[in-house]
C-alpha cells in the first residue's frame, strides 16, 4: 500500500560557517574553555515546521508557494533525503523523485549510458532500462547522437534526454518538482503527454510549481506552504483561489 | 567529539522514507535511533549493485576514454615508483634487488588499495553532495561504489604483480590462494574506514588534507620500502622496530603481501586484522546510527 505519512515533522539545517566546520576549531573550543567560542552557536534555519501530510494512493498534491517557502525541502523530507530532525515521516513505496534533470548525469558518457545510469538511480532496474530504451530514444528524437558523450548535447537536448528517462518509469510515489522547461513548444507538447502518462502510473503525485495549468492537468488537491509551514491544505481551486488572492492582495507577499 | 555541534542535538527518526523499508501501520510509532537504520543503509546499498556496480566501471572507463592507456597509465607509474624505491632501498639497506623489490611492488599494490579507501574515503560524500541532495539512495551506494573501483585499481596493478613474478619467480603454492581471503578481508575492512573516515569529514571539512597528510607518513611508518625482518635482525634498531606491530597498517599489509610473495602467513594476522575489522564495524555503525541520516543536511 503506497502511503505517506508525515506527524509534526521539522526539518532544522545548521548553517556552517568555516568555524563551525572545522574539527581544530571544535575541539579548541571545547577544551580550550573559550567562552567566546562556546558560546557561538550554530545557526540553524528552520526550513520546515510542524508539517503534518496524510497522502494515500491515488492522491495528486500541488504544492504552492513562494520561492523560500519550503517547498522544495518538503519534497526532500518526503524522498526521504532529508530525515526530519523531529517527528516523523513514514514513505510506504518507491519513490521517483524529479528535482533536478541534469542531476546524476555523466556529461563524460553516451546518451545511452546515461539512460541507464539515470534509471538506476531512480530505483529501476538494469533489466527494466534495457526493455525501455527504444521508447525513450524515440521520444527524444536524439537519434545517432544517443552514442555521443553528453557533453556534445545542447541544453535542449539534455533535457529531453532527462524527461525521456524520467517519464519512462514506473514509480509508485513521483515527487515532481518544477523547472521542467528550456524545450521547444512543439516537444512539450508530446513531453506534457508523457507526463500526464507517467502521472497516471503513479500510485501518488506531489508536484511543486507555479504553473497554474499544469497543476490543473495534473493535481486534484493543494498544499500552500508558507514560511516552512502548512498554510492551508484542501481542494485544489479552493487553495489556488486563497493562494492567488493573497498574493495579488495589498497586503500579500 | 562531533557531538558539541548544534546539528547533532536534534533526534533523528529512522524508518523515515525508506523507499523498500517494511511498512509500518500509520500511528505506530517507530522505533529511536537503532542499528537498524544503519543496517537497512548497508543492506539497501548492496541492493542497488546495479547501480555501484555500474558506477564503479564509468569511473575507471572514463579513464580509458582520456587516454589509450587509462588507469593503466596510473599502474605504469606505480610501477615506475616501485621500481626505483626497490632499487634505491636495496643499495642502502645493501639489500639483494631480488629480495627487496618484489617486497616493494606487492607492498605498493596492496598500499594503493588501502590509502584510496581512506583519502578518496574522506572526500566521498563531498564530491557527490549533488547526488545525495537531489536523489534518495543509502549513502552507503557511494562507499561501494569508492572500495569496488578500488578493486578494479588493484585489479589493473595486478597486471605489474605478474610481470614481476615473471622475472623474480616467487614460491607460490595452493595454500596461497588465501590471497583472495585476505583480500576479502582488506576490502571490509575498506568499507568501514571509508563510511567513517567520509561522514567524519563530511562534518568537519579541515579533516582531508589532515588524513591525506597522516596517510603520506603512513606510508613510510609501514614496511613497504623497507623491511620489518632486517631492522629486527639489527640489534641497535631492533627495540624501537618494534613499535610498527602498534601501526594497523602493517597488519594489513601483510596479510595480503605474504601470500602474494609465497610466505608463510602468520594465523596472529588474521587475528589482528580481523579484530580491527570487528572494532570498526561497530564503531562506524555506532557513528552511522547517530549521523547517517545527517550527511545529507552536511554536504
């Protein structure tokens, strides 16, 4: 059963400073007795807190937010890269996370290799890759240019390697977040068919953006964040609606 | 000593998005920080071989790719080194270049392996921050991936093993073939040191350039270039040679060397390496217990 379940989760990160991250300066300050130094704490930014999320299978969550507000890093805890630093958060079911296209791709290997690589970091199997190989190398019209190292690629076509590979997979729980961009109008077109595919897989959506007209194709429900909080959870329209009227509000930002 | 920062004030909650972990009813309360989350870290790493696996590869095929020779470049200069330190050493010990160069070589091959896990060991979590923020893997995928490309090194250093055996012929025979335990026994111990060693540095980022500087004098604190057996047959420094029993290294290097060299193994080594491998084990699970699931907020 693919599920989600977040209780009173925060997600607290220690900002270092060149201080703070050296052992010399720890320990010194420790044992030298350094008032000054003992008592200059690592600063810590709250980026999440008191986060509560009951998502089942079937559930397509938008999240929205200010840059800032969090959204990003509720991704995270929920991939489970990020363990909560209080509360709890408990994935049930493979999790595909897509943050970032460019992220675990070699630039030094064949598109093809890539393929592969990409895949098996996103929890599928070499078996798997190999059978899906063909469709993707279709999809991204990359053509002979596939055994090519990636370094050779442009932007665009980079990224239409990554979408090929990102939505050729079978994840029970997508955590979709937004800078799916830089193609061309007509590939998006075909790229937006394969992720409402992809999404239709998928036991269970959360996707993060500002895109009002992909969240409406793809997300049922919302989740506002604001300040590393849950400002308000509910329909999507009800939530982009208070979303929306805030930010265009006088008195919103 | 990690333990005056602030980051690590904070309890963490395992069982937290564990992608193949085994479903736990909502509202049951997980379990606090265990073995078991250390343990699920190992075990899900040795899952996703496939992806190590292939990883450990790129890094050496990349190599190819630069140049014809690829890491056999790194080999040849290996040998280059050995070969002179052999030379050198053997006129000033007055040492036959039969007896000290083999010494040397397989002393160097082993060596290789043993100072890539600690010093490439400091820097892995680092050099992948990209991957651990933006994918949710074990962090353990990346110390397998680190110790088997290590492997593949020794692998291709191998090659000067059998070149030497050419020409210094060694005494082999079948009870030799516990090389491949021994090195079994090199190779877990090289996952420890790795996850440890990373997730230290990882914390505190002067530590690198420390550990590479203590593994460089290592090198001369072990017997590789010279040898334990004649400093212990001279009796003004036979007291003070002594002390290299302390150094864990030399342990390790001679469980591995001997057999390579058709010596008779010493059963107090297995002990010995075996025993730091269990202390370390349980020390390095102790600190992933505890930080494991902070590498990624360190990076």
């Amino acid at each position: 059963m693919v599920s989600i379940d977040v209780h009173d989760a925060c997600v607290d990160f220690p900002i270092f400073d060149a201080k703070s991250r050296s052992l010399k300066h720890t320990v010194l300050g420790v044992v030298g007795g350094n008032v000054a130094a003992n008592t200059r704490k690592v600063v810590v930014i709250e980026a999440l807190r008191g986060i509560d999320l009951h998502l089942r299978d079937g559930d397509r969550l938008a999240l929205v937010g200010h840059n800032g507000a969090g959204k990003s890093t509720l991704l995270r805890l929920l991939s489970g890269i990020y363990e909560p630093t209080r509360g709890q958060a408990l994935v049930n079911g493979r999790v595909a996370p897509v943050f970032d296209l460019g992220v675990g791709m070699d630039p030094e290997i064949s598109g093809l290799e890539n393929i592969l690589v990409r895949g098996l970091f996103l929890g599928m199997s070499r078996k798997q890759m190999e059978a899906r190989v063909d469709d993707i190398a279709e999809f991204t019209e990359l053509g002979n240019f596939l055994h090519m190292p990636l370094r050779t690629y442009s932007t665009g076509m980079r990224v239409r390697l990554a979408l090929g590979v990102v939505t050729s997979i079978d994840p029970e729980i997508l955590l979709l977040d937004e800078g799916i961009g830089a193609v061309d109008a007509a590939f998006l077109e075909r790229a937006k068919g394969r992720l409402k595919d992809l999404v239709d897989r998928a036991g269970l959506l959360v996707f993060a953006s500002h895109s009002d007209d992909l969240l409406q194709q793809l997300c049922t429900s919302a989740l506002w964040m604001e300040h590393g909080t849950i400002r308000q959870q509910g329909p999507l329209d009800e939530v982009l609606d208070a979303y929306k009227g805030r930010e265009h509000a006088p008195s919103g930002g | 000593m990690a333990s005056s920062s602030t980051a690590s004030s904070s309890t963490t909650a395992p069982g937290s998005a564990a992608a193949t972990a085994p479903a736990a009813p909502p509202g049951v309360k997980p379990p606090g920080p265990d073995f078991r989350s250390a343990f699920r870290d190992l075990a899900r790493g040795w899952g996703q071989r496939e992806l190590w696996l292939q990883l450990g590869w790129q890094d050496i095929r990349q190599r190819y790719r630069r140049s014809v020779l690829g890491p056999i470049w790194i080999t040849i200069s290996m040998a280059v080194t050995a070969i002179a330190l052999g030379i050198l050493y053997s006129a000033l010990f007055g040492l036959d270049l039969a007896t000290l160069l083999p010494h040397v070589l397989v002393g160097m091959i082993v060596w290789t392996f043993i100072a890539g896990c600690i010093s490439e060991g400091s820097e892995v979590f680092v050099a992948n921050s990209g991957l651990i923020t933006h994918l949710p893997a074990p962090i353990s995928i990346h110390v397998y991936r680190l110790v088997w490309r290590q492997t593949l090194f020794f692998a291709h250093n191998l090659i000067v093993y059998g070149v030497m055996l050419l020409v210094f012929p060694q005494p082999l025979w079948w009870t030799d073939l516990s090389i491949f335990l021994a090195f079994a026994l090199l190779v877990v111990n090289g996952m420890w040191v790795a996850l440890l060693v990373g997730i230290v540095s990882t914390r505190f980022r002067d530590l690198p350039p420390v550990i590479q500087s203590v593994v460089q004098l290592l090198f001369f604190l072990t017997p590789i270039v010279w040898m334990y057996d004649v400093l212990l047959a001279n009796p003004a420094v036979a007291e003070r040679a002594r002390w290299v029993e302390v150094n864990p290294l030399f342990h390790f290097v001679e469980l591995v060397r001997r057999p390579m060299l058709g010596q008779d193994q010493e059963w107090r080594t297995w002990f010995i390496v075996s025993g730091i491998a269990v202390v370390g084990w349980a020390l390095t699970l102790l600190v992933m217990r505890r930080y494991r699931g902070r590498v990624a907020y360190w990076v």
